[in-house]
C-alpha cells in the first residue's frame, strides 16, 4: 500500500487535525466521564433486580467510560503535538480506542435484541438467561479484542521521531500519525471490507430490524401477562435510541474510512476529492467517540430504572423493590438465585 501523495499539492493538514481532536475530546470528556460512572453506580443496584437488558447496559457503559479515561492522553498529544508517556503506552491507547468504539457497537446490538425478546417473547427470559447474560458479554470482549487487533499489528511499533514543519525534532509521535505497515492492497481491501461488514453493516442491520419489530408490536393488542402500551414505548424508545447512535456516531466514520483507505493507498487522482476526505474522516472519527457521552442519556431517558434509581438516592439495603405486572417482569420474583 502506498501513501506517495506527490500527484497533490503538499498541504499540511495536521494543525487542523490536532485542533479538531483536542477541541472535541475537551468536549466530551466531562459529560462522558460523569455520565457512565453514574450509570455503573445505578446498573450496579438493579442488576438482580431487573431482566431489561441492564448487564448489557453495564458493559456498554465499562465501553464508554474506558475510552473517556484515554481522552486526557489525547488531548495532551494533540494539544503539545508530541507524545511523553512511552511508545508502549501509545500502543495501548491507540488499540483501546478501537476496541472500546467497536465494544460499544456490540453491547448496543445486544441491548436492542434483548428490549425487543422481551417485548416479542416476554416469558421466555428467567435467572439462568441473566447468567447467560454475563457470558455473551465475556465473549464479546474476547471477539472484539481479537477483532480489533489489525488496527495494531497493522501499525509500526518502533519507536519513531518526528519533524515539526520548522525542521526541528519533537517526540514520538502516536495515534493518527503512527507509521503504517507494508501491506499488499488486496489484503488490505479483505481486512476493510471485514471490518465494514462484521463491524458496522450486520450490527446496524440488526439493531434496525429490532427498531422495526418493536414498533410494530405496538399495533397487536396486549392482554394477561402481556406487556402494556406504555412498557412497549419505553422499549422502542430505547432500541430507537440505539439506532440513532448507530446512525449518528458510527455511520459516519464507517463511510469515510474505506475513502480514507483510497487515499492513503493513493488510489484517488483528484486532488480536491482527497482533500476533502482527509478533513472529513477526523470529523468522523471524532463522531464515533461522541457515543460515550449519548449513551448515559439513552440511559436517563429510556430506562425506567435509572431515573428511579436518581429519584431515590437512598434505598435501604435489603429493600425489596416492587415490580409491576407487565411483559418484562412476566411474573417473575424479584429475587433470583
């Protein structure tokens, strides 16, 4: 793959970039920070006491706040535009960047699955799925840890120093900037098309159909055990929510980083077209970290239990919390084994 860029008029794009990120992350920070520690404060309370998808909802959060812990060494490199903290501990930051982002995007599949089981199939959840629960979340991790690792090995992990636009030496450089490795185009195009459809399309597709089915529930009647009117649009809030964060954080990056791969693999001849990509992708990328500060609201509000939960800070241990008669609770105890 090459990235002899010659054809085009050299322009110096990283100052846009860097301020770009650093003026996002800034943004996001804060609210992403305080937003998934309160939720893994309320998930914690309900997780036995509830079936609504909240062990998926933990881990999204874990997802979400891990990526907002390597904001400040991003802003810190994209602020002084050089890097301090190790060419190992790049590596880290870099791979977690992927693997929290694509983390997120399979925990907010499982949450739209999930809603929508218990709103299609309410008596088929009991305690032992619940257990099953924490296992499909085990072998998420693993899956998108092993998933993520090209973005790694696909960089060069030597250590490398760069030159400023006035000629003098500055630190290692990390993220964006981090050399790529030789790779065949052919090869490269089968790990970008695994990565769009694995990654994004198939997700999306089924976070999409659950929006669908949800929403079409809500024209059968409901009688028994079955849930009401009100519990169904409070699910399709939810599995909406999630879709919409597909649409607004993820597609986005996922358009523009085959286009992105075009231009460093020097396969676009106009020179105005890759110009615009490579200001383009930063703004997506920056897009897809914007899902660790939406998902708290998604919580706050779609889920039932988490404005409860802040409605009553103080809730006596031990207490037995009393559950409506509805599809999600299908008669179930509040106590499980």
């Amino acid at each position: 793959m090459s990235s002899d860029n010659s054809s085009c008029p050299n322009e110096d794009l990283q100052t846009y970039q860097h301020y770009v990120y650093a003026v996002v992350y800034s943004v996001i920070l804060a609210p992403g920070l305080l937003g998934n520690v309160l939720a893994l404060w309320v998930f914690r309370v309900y997780t036995r006491e509830t079936k609504k998808a909240v062990v998926f909802m933990m881990n999204l959060a874990v997802a979400d706040l891990l990526q907002v812990l390597s904001l400040p060494w991003r802003i810190y490199y994209y602020l002084n535009n050089s890097w301090a903290f190790g060419h190992l501990f790049c590596m880290i930051c870099f791979y977690l960047k992927y693997v929290n982002m694509y983390a997120s995007i399979y925990f907010l599949v499982c949450v739209s699955m999930r809603r929508c089981e218990l709103i299609m199939r309410p008596l088929r959840y009991n305690s032992s799925k619940r257990r099953g629960d924490w296992i499909i979340c085990g072998v998420g991790w693993m899956l998108v840890c092993l998933g993520c690792l090209p973005f790694l090995l696909l960089r060069n992990t030597s250590s490398k120093t760069n030159v400023n636009s006035t000629g003098l030496p500055t630190t290692e450089v990390c993220f964006s900037e981090l050399p790529m490795r030789a790779i065949s185009v052919p090869g490269a195009w089968v790990l970008l098309i695994l990565a769009e459809l694995v990654g994004f399309i198939i997700p999306l597709v089924l976070v999409l159909a659950c929006t669908c089915l949800t929403a079409g529930s809500l024209r059968k009647p409901t009688a028994g055990a079955f849930p009401d009117r009100g519990e169904k649009k409070r699910a399709l809030r939810m599995v909406s929510s999630c879709a919409v964060v597909f649409l607004v954080c993820f597609a986005p990056y996922h358009i523009t980083l085959p286009l992105d791969f075009m231009v460093k693999a020097n396969t676009l001849a106009n020179c105005n077209l890759r110009k615009l990509i490579l200001r383009c992708h930063p703004v997506t990328l920056c897009l897809a970290s914007l899902n660790c500060s939406l998902d708290p609201l998604i919580y706050y509000f779609t889920t039932y239990e988490f404005w409860r939960r802040l409605s009553k800070p103080e809730i006596p241990e031990g207490m037995t919390f009393t559950r409506r008669l509805s599809c999600i609770t299908g008669g179930e105890d509040t106590q499980d084994d």
